[in-house]
C-alpha cells in the first residue's frame, strides 16, 4: 500500500470547515506522522487556542471537508 508522504500545508496555516459559516477559523499547530503511519495535522480555533482537532492530511487538504481561510491583515 502507498502512503503519502506530504501535505499542503505548514503550521500555522488557517483553514475552514467547508460546511461551517466560516467564522470559525482553525491553524494548524503541528503536522506529524501517525502510529498508523498516516500523515495527520492537529489544529487549535483561533478564537478558543484550547480547543484543538485532529485531522488526517488528506481530509485537510479535501475541499468537501476544509478550505484555506482568506487573507486577512494582521497588524
């Protein structure tokens, strides 16, 4: 079996859930190869840090599930 060994994503990328209002933005804080040996990322909400997800790289990276947050300016 073939495992993928990259993902589009780095931390600190934003991403939303695509069925979500899109006011719930979630960063990546650390990407790390499961025991499974599956890529996963673990992400915190931006606005509760104490509330984290983890999610396998290719879900994050499946438009049906998350989409990159858009730019916003941050002074």
């Amino acid at each position: 079996m073939f495992k993928r060994k990259s993902v589009d994503a780095q931390v600190g990328d934003k991403f939303v859930k695509a069925n979500d209002n899109k006011n719930t933005v979630w960063v990546v804080e650390k990407i790390f190869e499961h025991v499974d040996g599956i890529l996963h990322a673990r992400l915190y909400n931006r606005a509760h840090p104490k509330t984290m997800i983890t999610v396998s790289a290719s879900t994050l990276s499946d438009p049906d599930f998350f989409c990159r947050a858009p730019a916003e300016n941050e002074d």
